[in-house]
C-alpha cells in the first residue's frame, strides 16, 4: 500500500502571532513556519504502518509556496521516501487543496490518505473531508487509532460525546487527532540523507484546477484583549469576589 | 431566500448545540427550517417542532443515519441544497465531521466555526487560536457555514408549533460502517453549555486528583474541564478536552486549576465571561486573562476553596 501525506506550512505554534497593521492578514515575513502538528502525526502514523510492513511507499505532499520544499524535506527527514510539491503563490483554500490533492491521487493511487485533522493557521477543518468527498472514497476524521485490515481500517475517532470506532473501506481518507501518537524527530543523518531524496514539482495547472480563492477577506484584526484582574490570597475571599462581586455563584 | 439548519441529536433528544445554531440563522435574512435526519428519530423532530421560529422541520427517518456518518449525510443534504441559500451545522464534531463532505460536493467553500454575522454574506471567524479574527465575504450560491456556539445565544425550547415535512432517505453509501462507541457517561452538566466550568491542568498531577474539582464541581453545579496536557497525560479522557482543538467554552464562571495557560488552552476558553485561575507559578500567563487570580498551590487551595463554599 501507498500512503499519501499532505502537510502544511505554518507559523510555528510557539510563535506569538501579530496582525498585519493595514488589517490584510497576519505578519508572514521573518516569521519562523513550520509543519502543521497535526501534520507531523500524520506522518509519523504513516511511517509506523510501513515499517510494520502496512505499507511500502510514503509520499509527503505540499501546496503552496516554494519554501513548503523546507516543510516536505522535514517530512523526508522524518522517514517520507520522496515528496510533491505543488508550487502556487496564491492563499490555497481549503477546496482548492482537496481539489489539487484529488488530482495527485489519481496519479499516485495511493491505498490511504493521512491527514491532519486541522492545520493551527485557518483552524478550517475541512480538506480530509473535501477530499474524500471528490474522490468519493470513505472518510474517518479525528483517528486516535487505526488499525489496517484486508479490506478495511479500524478507526476510533474523537468525539465531543467520548470515542466512537467505525470501520472504513479501502482506500480511505483518514485525519488524525492529538492523541494518535508522539512524532519522532528527525536525526541528523537522516536530515542528511533527505537532501538527496526526490522532489517532484508540479503547478495547479498541470493538475487542471483553478487556484483562485473564492472567499474575499475582508479584514483580519486582533481580537478584544482581555485584561488582568486582581489577585486574592485566601478561599474566602476568592468565595466572596464571585459572590458579591461577578455574582457568578 | 430560506436557511437550512441541521440538527445535531442523539435519536432520542436534540443537543443543546442546536439551540446556539438556530440562534445563528435567525440573523440572516429568511425562514429557517431545521434538518432531522437519523434513525427512529421521531421524538426528536416533535421536540424540534416546539422550538419558536423555526418555519418548518424536515424529518428524514432511515436507519442509515443512525449514526450520522458523514459518507451518508452528505448526499442528504446535497439532494435537499437547492432550495436553500444558507445551510449551517454546529463547529461541534458533529458539524465538523458531516459539513466539509457536503460543502465539497456542493463545490461551495465552507466557513468554518463563525462567531459573528455582518450580513448574509459576510461572516466573522477565529484564525490561529483566536489570535486573529477575520471577515470574510463568500460569493458561493449556496453558503455552508459552521456555528461556533458559544458566540449565539441558544433559543426558546418550547412555544412554536412547526410544520413536520418527511423527507425521502438518499441512500447507504456503504463505504463506512459504525463499529461502537464508549460516550463518556457524566450526571454533571455539559461541558459546552455549563454556566459554570471547572478545570484541572496538569498541575493537577493524575487523575486520582480529578475528584478535588469534582466536588467543587457538584457544590457549583458546574462541567469539569481539561487541559490537552491533562488528557494527553491520561488523567481524564478527551471528550474533558478545552482548547483549540478540543472544545471551546464560554461559561459565567471558568476556573482554571493548574492550568499554565498555553495560548492553545486560551483559545478555547477566553471568552468566558468571569475567569479564575488558581496557580501556584505567579507568572503562568493565565494570570493575565484571569479576573481573580489566586497564587497558591493547588493541593492546599482547592480544599480551602471547597470548604469555603460550604461555609457561604
């Protein structure tokens, strides 16, 4: 089986992030990004099934600008045997990811789809399920485990209420939540040895799909600030403050 | 124009989610119907029936939505889209699950988790953990949103008397199959729509020291909350989850107990409305969003705290 991974370029989520001041988005610039860690679980669940010997090929898959080639080298360097980029300068939507990753599947017929359930930028939650809808394939959101089978993954998703397991056909679209697993990292010579694995690079318009974005960003502007409150030093009087204060209890 | 809500339910009762969503469509401009769809679900769509403001209830009863799979719902709403200009779903997973599936097969571009509504077109929502809040306008025919609940109020329950239209089933898809489930069983209050919510981080060390802010939690009548720390350290399961990526809050009364206030955690509960924070590093940042702040260590404070609401 050939395993597909898309992975995101993001700001690192140890970053504090600021808002560009003429309101068109976030500051990018001299900004240190990083691969979506949602993504990282994807990979690493991806790696664990082939050296079970689940699967023989893991490609890592991008879209966006060129520095996503650094975001796709960690993924070779975590273990990925070659990685695609899809180079586009534009803001790619959610749609217009699935969009470009349903073409590359119908290249590389990958046997699953490992995706992140959400990347920390847009916070969107969308493109597992938009992709396994334009490929019409079986879909498991929020993976806490999976479990290849014959014809099937087992799969125990997260949900609100607790956990829930369902069963999906092959191949399927899986995106996976915090508690899959723990990445590993990746050593220094396997960091080197992700220099000299291949590349390929591709263009939406080789895979026939029109990048543009389809939403119009208003503005992006920071959200009301909270402010500190007052310490207290002792139960009755935190009682107190919520009682005859806030009126909370 | 006319707007498509659809129901979150567990086949006997409406989820509270619902409510926060209704609330949401009422907004826009056009009559609202809500979506039943699941199985042996018919309690549930009188119980819709009752809620004010809502034109009409579209029930659709076939044992393929018996548990709401996405690869099954999706086609149900794309052979119902036509007729409406907005269809919206909870950010619960629920919504999170089902809404994309469709909003793809419609080839619309879905906004995610709104918090705000400008006009019919134009939606406020939260990006990098509610570091940033966007507008966005969308020019897709048919708008698929998904509510963050938190930011609508929920309505009425009872005091309208909808019409309950049946809906023809679209089919099995048989490409997935439910397999089980283990739903956290709790007699405590939800944690999404608690007036009140308790919170242990991982300060609180195991999960042997959960039941110290369950009883506060039971004297207030309040949900008992995580941190991701906490859950990924297996000291209570991931449905206790506040956060970014696990549930967003946003109760009268939010304390944090042990919790260092990653802006991960913030994210999902900044909104409350009164925050307390118990802590025993004076420079953990939940400090600075918290209203009444009480340096000290947890294991001395929070049985103070439970015998001080004793006394009052």
């Amino acid at each position: 089986m050939k395993i597909l991974v898309p992975v995101k370029r993001v700001i690192d989520a140890n970053v504090k992030v600021r808002v560009k001041s003429d309101q068109s988005g976030v500051e990018l610039a001299n900004i240190k990004m990083a691969m979506n860690p949602f993504c990282e679980i994807a990979v690493e669940a991806a790696l664990r099934m082939r050296e079970a010997g689940q699967a023989d090929e893991v490609i890592v898959v991008s879209a966006g600008v060129s520095q996503c080639h650094e975001t796709l080298r960690t993924g070779l360097a975590m273990g990925a045997d070659r990685a695609i980029l899809i180079e586009d300068d534009q803001d790619l939507e959610p749609l217009v990811v699935a969009k470009l990753l349903k073409a590359v599947c119908e290249r590389e017929e990958p046997g699953l789809v490992l995706l992140g359930k959400q990347a920390i930028d847009g916070d969107n939650n969308q493109t597992g399920q938009m992709l396994s809808a334009l490929l019409g394939w079986s879909n498991a959101t929020f993976a806490s485990s999976i479990e290849v089978n014959d014809d099937h993954f087992k799969v125990t998703r997260e949900l609100d209420s607790g956990l829930e397991s369902v069963t999906a056909n092959r191949p399927s679209v899986i995106t996976v939540d915090l508690r899959l697993n723990e990445p590993r990292y990746a050593s220094l010579p396997n960091i080197m040895k992700a220099k000299k694995k291949p590349m390929d690079k591709l263009t939406a318009a080789d895979l026939g799909v029109d990048s543009s974005p389809r939403l119009q960003v208003v503005k992006v502007e920071e959200p009301p600030a909270r402010q500190a409150g007052i310490k207290v030093s002792s139960a009755e009087e935190l009682v107190d403050k919520l009682r005859n204060e806030a009126k909370v209890i | 124009m006319t707007i498509l809500v659809i129901a979150e339910h567990d086949n006997s009762e409406l989820k509270p989610a619902t409510h926060n969503t209704i609330g949401a469509a009422g907004q826009l401009d056009g009559d609202v119907h809500l979506l039943v769809a699941g199985s042996g679900c018919a309690s549930v769509a009188e119980q819709a029936a009752g809620i004010p403001g809502i034109a009409q209830v579209l029930h659709c009863d076939s044992v393929e939505y018996e548990h709401f799979l996405s690869e099954n719902m999706s086609p149900l709403l794309v052979s119902m889209a036509g007729n409406y200009s907005h269809i919206l779903a909870p950010a619960t997973t629920f919504g999170k699950n089902v809404m994309p599936r469709a909003a793809a097969l419609l080839d619309s571009q879905q906004i995610s988790d709104i918090s705000g509504i400008e006009s019919n077109d134009t939606f406020v929502r939260p990006i990098y953990a509610g570091n940033a809040m966007a507008t966005v306008k969308s020019n897709d025919s048919v708008k698929l949103l998904t509510v963050r609940i938190t930011s609508f109020e929920a309505v009425a329950e009872t005091g309208g008397s909808a019409e309950i239209v049946t809906v023809a089933a679209a089919g099995d898809s048989g490409l997935t199959a439910f397999a089980g489930a283990d739903i956290s069983k709790s007699e405590r209050p939800e944690l999404t729509s608690a007036d009140i919510v308790v919170s242990g981080g991982r300060g609180m060390q195991s999960g042997e020291n959960f039941p110290m802010l369950e009883s506060i939690a039971d004297k207030l009548g309040a949900a008992v909350g995580a941190s991701r720390a906490a859950v990924d350290a297996g000291y209570v399961p991931n449905d206790y989850q506040v956060g970014q990526t696990g549930k967003v809050v946003a109760p009268n009364l939010y304390i944090a107990v042990g919790i260092s206030g990653a802006i991960q955690h913030l994210a999902g509960m900044k909104d409350s409305k009164v925050i307390v924070a118990i802590n025993k590093d004076e420079e953990a940042p939940i400090f600075q969003v918290a209203d009444y702040g009480w340096v000290a260590d947890l294991f001395e404070a929070v049985p103070q705290l439970d015998a001080a609401l004793d006394a009052g």
